[in-house]
C-alpha cells in the first residue's frame, strides 16, 4: 500500500498591523508595514534603502545635480502620461509642480538613501517617485501617504522603470556636472594665458629628461599649460554629447512593455522642450539599456585632463624648488609652513593636493572600468558605483582647478635674472649656435664648457668663432624660440 503524503503550504510572510504612532504615518510594500515620519516626503521603499546601504555615507542629496536629473525624467515623463490620456490633469500638475521645486534646490534633504546600493537603481528611483508624489499630494491639498490619489508607483512612475528613467537621470546629472566642469576648466585657462602674457618676455631653458634643453620663455611655457587644457575642453564637449542619448520608454529590458506605443516619442519631445538639450531617443532601447560606454567614455575622459592636470602641477613643483637649491625659476604663494623640524620650509602645498586628486581620478576610471564590465545579459546592476564614480571624479577635479587658480596661479611670480643666468650659463645654449658654428665646433665648446665650467658665451667670443654682438643676435630672446633664417 502506497504511503500517503501530506503536502506543505508554502508559508506567507506575515505583514504585522502596526498600530498608530503619534508624530508617524504607517506604509507597507512587498515586505510589510513601516513607520514613517508624518513630515517625511519619502516612503516606505526609500527607508528601506536607508536601513540597507549605509556604506559610501555620500548621499543623493549630496549631489544636487542628480537630484534635478530625476526631476527632469519624472517631469518628461508626466507630460507625455498626461497627453496619452494615462494621467490626470491634477495629478500632472502636481508632478510638475515637484520637480520644479527640485530642480529650485528645495527639499533635496529628503533624498537620504546612501549612492551605493543594489538593485540596480531601484532606491533611488523610488526615492525619487515617493518624494514627487508626497509634494504632488501637497499641491492636490492632500496628505503625505494617501497614494490613493496619486500613487509612486502607478503615477509618477507611469510608463517608466528603474532601468529606463534611472540611467536617463544619471545621464542627465553628468551633463549638468559637465557644464560646470567646463566653467572650472576655462577660469583656470585664464589664469594660465594671462600668466602666459605676464612671462612672455622672460627666457629660460628648457629641459628633456630634466636635463638641459634649448631656451624658451617662461610665457610658452604657461601657454603651453593653457592650451594642454583647451585641448582637453573641446574633447570633454564632443565626449558630453552621449548623456543628451537616453532610453526612455525602455521600461525593464529595451522591450518597452507597460508603456503604450508612441510613448518614447513622445517623451524625448517633452524632455527637448523642457531643458532646452538636444536630446534624442537612442536606436535600439534593448542594446542601450544595459550598455554604459557613454560612462566609460566620459570617465576615460577625466582621465586624460588628469593626467595632464597631473603633469602641469609636477611641473609647477619642479620650476619652483629651491628656494636656494632647485630650479628657482617661478615662485608659488606660500600658503603655509611646510616642516614641523625644518624652520623658513615652505612646500608646494596646492599643486601637491590636485596631484592627489589626479590619483583619485585615475583610480575612479579603473572602478568604472570593472563596473561597466560587469554589465549581464539585458541590465548592468552596477550602475551606482559607475555614476558614483564619475560624480566624485567630477567634483573633486572641479575643486582642484578652482582651488589651483585661487591660491596658487594667479599668486606665481617669476626669478627673471636667475632664468637669463642659468641660460647663459648653459651648455644647451650650443644648440642655438650650431646653425652658425656647425656641429664639430659647438661639440668642441661643449666638451671644453663642460670640464673647465667656462660659459658656452664667453668661450665662442673668447676663441674668436663669433663676435660678442653676433652671438648676442643668435641668442637674443627672439631668435632662440621659434624658427628664424638668418646668417650671423
């Protein structure tokens, strides 16, 4: 006889009946019943993601942009909702009225869920959908929590899902950042061209593997720290168009279901008509949804201006040591002692710093790096620590070069008799006479320069290859930076 079983029911979590709390209101989700602060715009789903990531403790309202990027998404969005007939009136105006609000800079402080998360985005999103409601419901004359009349979920997130109006926010807050990135870049770029003007009379040598060089002035080389940054802003501009591609309408994987056709469409023009960007629907939402090159890109970008940034401030160090035992050439600010043990040490402190935070740059390139590698089948879930990343690389380079104009360019003064004496008393000036002398004669000057510690100058007149008033022709300022044809 066979043996009978008894089958199990699968047991339910049991969602517990909270009881009133004064100074709280009670929502639930998926998982049960919270407490939530009666003056609270954010809900349920965003403190979960409060008591679950606690790590970075860098906030979204800590960065103000990304705030505005959800709320240009969620305002795109409520426009197009509303003209399909998906949405109310009302309720339209009330999201339109909270996403102004945020984009103003107001009530960012209840953005509170912690930049690095899982789920790919979905505390954030929720945040976003739970504050607009709330401020919605405030414009309805209605009371935080009564999504009864206009829901997170089926209002404010109408049309959309993480995967779709997550990384259209995130694009968005990179452009806005990128604006202002390019402002820092061009006030620093000032400094370094007037800088430029200021020094263009003044000669000094130039060196290749920190050894002597040929001469140039002083002036080319901060036009030369200029013009490394000029470079570096037109390719940032071309990199910065990507953000303007976004993938509304996608919903979860690129297929576009739970929204209706014309959807994406119709959404990009509100979005255009809204920032005022050239904003443009992507080609296959399916293919863009899980890439996150235009991230890439742009953070391989930063990369490069801090690498240059890098150099520029090693150099700065450079021309500035001494003050009696290094080249000597410029002065920077002091801006504090430098030694605890060695009294009159004055260190390069502001170059020191943004070399530090080139560092942080190029470690943030290779986190996005990995991340975006990381990206399965049709979702990369690892897109916070990528905008992280980025929002972190930008901020910090923006301060730098502010900070690097304002106390250290602006204030650099010039050793100019000291840049003249180390060219004369150089052996690379030879290089200048070779045209004249040839190469065996200024070998020979070289060579006899360099063991008797006798000028290049004074040993050409001395031996009578060339008088005092050609040589000064040839090593005249003039003729010694830039192509000239004329015979001594």
């Amino acid at each position: 006889m066979r043996k009978k079983t008894t089958t199990k029911k699968a047991s339910t979590p049991k969602t517990t009946a909270l009881k009133p709390k004064l100074g709280y209101r009670i929502e639930s989700d998926l998982l049960g019943e919270k407490y939530i602060p009666c003056n609270a715009l954010y809900g349920v789903q965003t403190l979960r993601g409060m008591e679950n990531f606690n790590v970075s403790k860098r906030y979204h309202y800590n960065f103000s942009h990304f705030i505005r990027g959800l709320a240009y998404t969620k305002w795109g969005a409520a426009e197009a909702n509303y003209k399909m007939k998906l949405i109310t009136k009302a309720q339209r105006d009330g999201i339109v009225y909270a996403c102004k609000e945020l984009l103003k800079g107001n009530y960012h402080e209840y953005f509170p869920v912690d930049m690095i998360q899982g789920g790919a985005g979905t505390s954030a999103n929720m945040n976003a959908n739970e504050v607009i409601a709330n401020l919605a419901l405030k414009h309805m004359g209605k009371e935080y929590g009564q999504y009864e009349f206009c829901s997170p979920n089926d209002v404010v997130n109408c049309s959309q899902s993480t995967n779709d109006a997550y990384p259209t926010a995130l694009h968005f807050a990179l452009y806005l950042y990128h604006k202002d990135l390019r402002l820092a870049m061009d006030y620093l770029i000032e400094a370094f061209e007037h800088k430029a003007k200021e020094f263009k009379h003044i000669i000094k040598m130039g060196r290749t593997q920190l050894q002597d060089a040929v001469p140039m002035t002083l002036g080319q080389t901060f036009q030369g720290f200029a013009d490394l940054l000029k470079s570096e802003l037109r390719k940032q501009e071309f990199v910065s168009k990507d953000f303007l591609e976004c993938n509304m309408g996608a919903t979860a994987i690129g297929t576009g279901i739970c929204s209706e056709p014309g959807y994406s469409e119709l959404c990009i023009k509100e979005l255009r008509k809204i920032t005022g960007w050239d904003i443009h629907l992507a080609k296959n939402l399916v293919e863009v949804t899980s890439d996150t090159s235009c991230m890439v890109g742009y953070s391989g970008i930063l990369k490069r201006l801090a690498i240059k940034l890098g150099k520029i401030c090693n150099d700065l160090r450079l021309m500035s040591s001494g003050p009696r035992c290094g080249l000597g050439e410029i002065n920077i600010p002091p801006m504090q002692p430098g030694s605890s043990i060695m009294p009159g040490k004055v260190n390069p402190v502001i170059p020191e710093m943004v070399n530090q935070i080139c560092f942080k740059v190029i470690g943030n390139d290779v986190t996005v790096t990995m991340a975006a590698d990381a990206a399965q089948l049709e979702l990369n879930v690892m897109e916070p620590v990528i905008v992280y990343s980025l929002f972190e690389s930008l901020e910090w380079t923006m301060s730098g070069l502010v900070t690097l104009r304002d106390l250290c360019v602006d204030g650099i003064t010039a050793n100019e008799e000291h840049c003249k004496r180390m060219v004369l008393n150089s052996i690379g000036i030879v290089t200048a006479l070779n045209p004249h002398i040839g190469y065996k004669n200024s070998t020979k000057i070289a060579k006899e320069a360099l063991e008797t510690g006798a000028s290049v100058y004074d040993l050409v007149i001395s031996k009578k290859i060339l008088t005092k008033a050609q040589v000064d022709k040839i090593l005249s300022p003039e003729n010694m930076i830039k192509p000239t044809k004329f015979k001594v």
